[in-house]
C-alpha cells in the first residue's frame, strides 16, 4: 500500500556515505526534527534521472535551504553508485545521496516500480515527498513515463502555495 499525506515515513535502515565510509542511518532519525523534500529517481546515471531531476534540485538547492528545507535524493542503487553518481553531478554539500540498496525503504513506502522488462529489477518510481518531522505533508508521484509533478520547482511551488 503507498504511503499516504499524514502518515509517518516507515523506519527502514538504508546507507550513505559518510567521509568515504558506508554509514548505515535510519531514516526515522533522518527525518526526526526536519523539513525534507525527499525525491526518487529509477536511477542513478539514467536520462532522465541525470539530464532533469537531479540537476533541478541542484540548482535550487539554495531555494530550499533558504526556506529551511533538507533536500534528500533517494534511488535503489548501492552507496558508491550515489557517491559516484554526486561527484558527476556535482551534488552541493547538504543535499543528501540516499543508498536504498535493495529497496527496503522504497518497498515500505509502496512506491516500488517492476523494471524487469528493462533489465533494471526492481526500483522505484519518480516521486517526490514533503516531509515534516517524519510524517507527509505533500506526495507527488509521477505517472509512468512523466517528469511533472517531483521536480525541484514543482516541489517549490507546491510548498509555498
């Protein structure tokens, strides 16, 4: 079952890196005290993953900070893939690379996307949450094939509004 707006996010271990070491976190302290727009990619290095979403909230990255909102990027994809994937991107410090290796967290917020037929596995869908204090304020999720609604301006709008 997907996770709804007023629910508290799942408490799922999943990894970071953390001065070049993976550091396995929770994602219920991750969460605890904060304001987060937490966004999901199918993967790291794909089209339209690297070309749009990513870079959208590298861009605004100051945007939210200004408003006092953690930016988290989410993708079922080991540590070192999201470490590589940051330095590429050239991620800003801050704006946090979350490892959902083998979709613990994805699966538990029932927004696991079948890319089998694609030779992907498992992953998730594009999505982005507004979270505070670990419970959902705003869910966007996109339709199969869209980038509308989970970028770093839609998400923008969508908070101020």
């Amino acid at each position: 079952m997907t996770i709804q707006i007023g629910q508290t996010l799942p408490d799922v271990e999943i990894k970071t890196i953390i001065d070049g070491d993976i550091q396995p976190r929770h994602t219920a302290e991750l969460f605890a005290g904060h304001k987060v727009v937490l966004f999901a990619v199918p993967g790291a290095f794909t089209p339209t993953c690297s070309n749009k979403h990513l870079p959208g909230y590298v861009q605004h990255f100051q945007d939210f900070q200004k408003r006092g909102i953690e930016v988290m990027c989410l993708a079922v994809n080991d540590a070192y893939v999201m470490q590589a994937w940051a330095q590429h991107q050239q991620v800003p410090p801050g704006l946090s690379m979350l490892a959902d290796g083998n979709g613990g967290f994805t699966h538990a917020l029932g927004l696991e996307l079948d890319g089998t037929a694609y030779g992907m596995g498992l992953r998730s869908r594009r999505f982005a949450l507004y979270v505070v204090n670990g419970v959902v304020e705003q869910l966007h999720i996109e339709a199969p094939g869209e980038f509308r609604v989970s970028g770093a301006e839609a998400m923008l709008a969508a908070i101020t509004s």
